[in-house]
C-alpha cells in the first residue's frame, strides 16, 4: 500500500508490536476551527467573561480550555447578564434565540458555520417558493433545532428512508428536501432516493449539503477501515459526525470504537490485533489523537503511518467586528 508517512517509535510494550495508522484528513475542520478562533478573539478584544450558548463545538476538551481562558457556557440565554457579549455556538441558532438575545439586550457575535448557514439559506429560499421541506436530520441535535427554526413554514423531520413512507405532506408537487451537515452520504442517498421515487417533482441539493469536511473524513476512515483491524474514532459522544465516522468503519466489519480520549481506551479490544486505525471528528483536537498514540506506546511497539489523502485548504472569515485582530 502507497504511505504517506512511515516511522517506527520505540514503545514502552514489551514485545509486541502494533502498527498504527492514522487517516487523513482527520480532526477539526475549517468551521471549528472559526468558532474556537471567535471565542478566543473575543476574550482577547473584549475581557473575560464571554458567554457562550451551548458547548461552541462537540468536544468536552475544547470547552474546558475555553473555559479555563474565561469563557462561560450556558444552556440558556436568560442565565446570561444583560449587556453581556454572547457568541453563538459552530451549529447555528433559531431566530426565536436570535429575537430572544436581542430582547435582553446581548451583543451577540455569531459562530455559526457558513456551510450550515448555507443551508438555513436553501431552506427558506425552497419556502419563499411555496414548498414545505423535508429536512433530514437527526431529531434533538443543535443543528436541526437551528436549521428548523429559521424556516417559514412546514418542515418536516426525517432520519430514515422508512420513514418516507409514512409522511403526509400538503402537496406533494411542491417539495424541496435540504439535510444536516454531518450526516453519513450514503444513508442520506437512500433517504433521498426514496423522497424521489415516493414524490418525483421534489427538489433539493442531493448529498451537497453534507459539508466538505464531513465527505472528507468519511471517505478517509472508509479506506482506513479496509486496512487495519480496530478503528479508534477520537470524539465525543454527542458529535454527529464523530459518530457516523464509527458506523462507516463498522459497516467494513471492523470493530469499531468511540473514544473521548485516551483514558477511554480499553486494551481489550486490541487483543488480537495487530494494526489499529485511528481517525477524529471534525470537533476533535489533534492532541487527543496524539495522546492516544502515547497510550498505545505503552501497549506495544508502535509503527507509525498516515494514509494518503485530502488536504483541505478551507477557511472561513472571521465575522467583521473581530476581523482585525490576529489570529
Ligand atoms: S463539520 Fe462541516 S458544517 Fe460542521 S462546523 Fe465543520 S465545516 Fe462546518
């Protein structure tokens, strides 16, 4: 197999040896890495503490150091002090939220990712055009709670192409579909094939609106997973895409697993291995993995390479009123 990167470590384990492959790309994508960078510009410009509405992005990790630095997380927009500078998190936000923050008062910079603002956009443009939406997405997450409401009109929710079935939709000549960014490509294919055999005249953008750097890590973690025996996801249990990451390895029959951290590692599931596959999240930082990689130097002696894969080269603009500051 063509390699990226081959180095050999001198492991603490005693005799055995692992090889420890690592997918590419992994870990933060361009609009974590925006909303990490809002958060940090902010308490440098304006002083702790900042506030910010839910976890900025899906990692226990990220928020700790934020919060060490002076940011404030909250569920809710009334635990927040009028006048108070708010930032909302990388998933995006209702306009209820949006008119609620402007009733009290916050000045609010806004994280959002452009890739899920994109969507909101697509949606309310289907409804100016008349049609309700059929919006898939996994019920419960931030994104959706976001995307469906900034939508006038009807949306309805779906996950699964046996759902298609079951909806009762006013007309269905006058259908768009849009779906969630982190959702696996292909579920969210049957799902929308069955929107369009069930109704021919939907519209809708496909796969597209799964976000570049979702596309990316699956289809990374899918070569990864053809060529090792244990794929270690690194990222939180409430990360979207951290999840579908575990379920695309899986669906290659190999044990799959979900890890926080390093502490989360169980040795047993290496019994037998002798290659392990590691990928991360797009809200996962790169030291987690790393650290892994140290946790499993002390199982056995690592032998180190990187698939080859994607080099992404996305940023995001900083929204204008910290742009001046240096990165
Ligand atoms: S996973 Fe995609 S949509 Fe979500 S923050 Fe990253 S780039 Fe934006």
């Amino acid at each position: 197999m063509d390699k990226s990167a081959s180095a050999t470590s001198t492991g603490q384990g005693k005799g055995r040896r692992l090889r420890v492959v690592l997918a590419q790309p992994r870990g933060f994508c361009a609009g974590v890495e925006r909303a990490i960078e809002i958060v940090e510009r902010a308490l440098e410009k304006y002083g702790p503490p900042i506030y910010v509405r839910h976890e900025i992005v899906h990692n226990r990790h990220v928020v700790e150091r934020l919060r060490a630095k002076g940011a404030r997380f909250v569920d809710e927009l009334d635990e927040i002090p009028p006048g108070s500078v708010t930032i909302f998190s990388a998933h995006g936000v209702s306009r209820a939220v949006e008119a609620s923050a402007e009733s009290r008062d916050l000045p609010v910079i806004d994280a959002t990712c452009p890739l899920v603002s994109k969507v909101h956009s697509e949606g309310q443009r289907y409804a100016t055009q008349g049609r309700e939406i059929i919006l898939i997405g996994h019920a419960g997450h931030p994104e959706i709670e976001g995307t469906m409401g900034r939508i006038d009109g009807k949306v309805y929710l779906i996950s699964k192409a046996e759902e298609v079935a079951a909806l009762q939709v006013s007309n269905p000549e006058k259908l768009a579909f849009i779906t969630q960014t982190t959702l696996s490509v292909d579920d969210t294919r049957a799902v929308i094939d069955a929107l369009k055999e069930r109704f021919p005249g939907i519209v809708g953008p496909d796969t597209k609106d799964i976000c570049y750097a979702t596309q990316n890590r699956q289809r990374a973690v899918h070569d990864l997973a053809m060529d090792v025996d244990v794929v270690l996801v690194v990222g939180a249990a409430n990360s979207s895409n951290s999840n579908r990451l575990r379920e695309i390895a899986a669906e290659q029959n190999v044990p799959s697993y979900l890890v926080a951290d390093a502490d989360a590692l169980d040795p047993q599931w290496l019994e037998g291995a002798t290659s392990v596959g590691i990928t991360a999240g797009a809200s996962a930082p790169e030291d987690l993995v790393q650290k892994l990689i140290e946790r499993l130097r002390e199982i056995a002696e690592v032998e180190m390479e990187t698939l080859p894969g994607i080099t992404e080269n996305v940023r995001f603009r900083m929204p204008a009123e910290l742009a001046e500051l240096a990165g």
